[in-house]
C-alpha cells in the first residue's frame, strides 16, 4: 500500500511539473515603451524624408513611405494635388506633438503617432502621420491634413 501511495505521489508530481511548464510556455514577455525620444527619431526620419521629397516634387520616393496595401497611388496624387492647389506648397514644418507605442518581445509591434504644424504658400495646415513599423522598416499608414477653408488664398 505503501508502494501504491509513492506511484501516485509521483505521478502527481509529474503532472504538477507539465502544467507549470505549459503556464510558462503560454506566457509572453514583452516589454512595452511609450513615447520614448528614440523612438520619435526613428518615426521623424520618415516623416523628414517625407516632406523633402515633396518640397523636391518627387512623389516616386515619397509614396515609397507608405504601406502599399493601404494607399493607392491614385488617391495619393489626388490628396496633394488638392493640398497643393488650395493652400500652396511646403514653405516650412514643425513637429507640433507626438505619440510612440513599442512592444519588444514575443508580441512585438510598433506605433507610432506624429502630428506638424505646416506654413503653406497660401495658408497654415496641420498635417498628422500614423505609421507602424513593419519587418524593420516603418511605412507611413494615414496622412491626415487638416486646413482652415476660409484662410486660404
């Protein structure tokens, strides 16, 4: 009987070791930054980059920026064609407020929220980027330009 009761304990015990394993093997580790300068920095690269290929009038590159699945280059053209006609070009922009959200780890993802204010030929906008980095690289996702109709030309 003895004997019985040390096969059970065993057993037990074997089976409380796999459940603890399968509770660490279903956690994830992650490690969460927001807004970090750093991560600014990398997000504003892009957005630089992006305002300098269009004061140059070089839509190619600039659409490059963004994620191919979500823009098309149509309605790209569309939007600064439009921007461009009722309130100018770029003379000048400054980084207004920003947002980051990073997850490093076994859920990883990367946010990231930029919003300028931006002098004009004809008036004042205010332009906002959300992107999201993808394998490495952060693609622009919306670009959202906010202007005052009545202070134009």
């Amino acid at each position: 009987m003895l004997n019985l009761k040390m096969k059970n304990n065993s057993k037990m015990k074997k089976y409380i070791l796999i459940l603890i394993s399968f509770l660490f093997i279903g956690c994830s580790y992650d490690k969460i930054y927001e807004n970090r300068e750093s991560d600014r920095q990398e997000a504003q690269k892009i957005t630089d980059k992006f305002f300098s290929l269009i004061k140059q009038n070089n839509r190619e590159e600039a659409f490059k920026l963004f994620n191919q699945e979500t823009t098309s280059k149509e309605k790209f053209n569309l939007v600064l064609d439009k921007i461009e006609n009722e309130n100018g070009k770029i003379k000048n922009d400054s980084l207004s407020t920003w947002q980051t959200f990073v997850v490093k780890g076994t859920n990883s993802k990367s946010d990231y929220l930029l919003t300028y204010e931006v002098d004009r030929d004809f008036s004042h906008t205010q332009e906002t980027f959300i992107m999201q980095k993808e394998s490495d690289t952060i693609k622009i996702e919306k670009y959202k330009i906010n202007f005052d109709i009545l202070q134009n030309k």
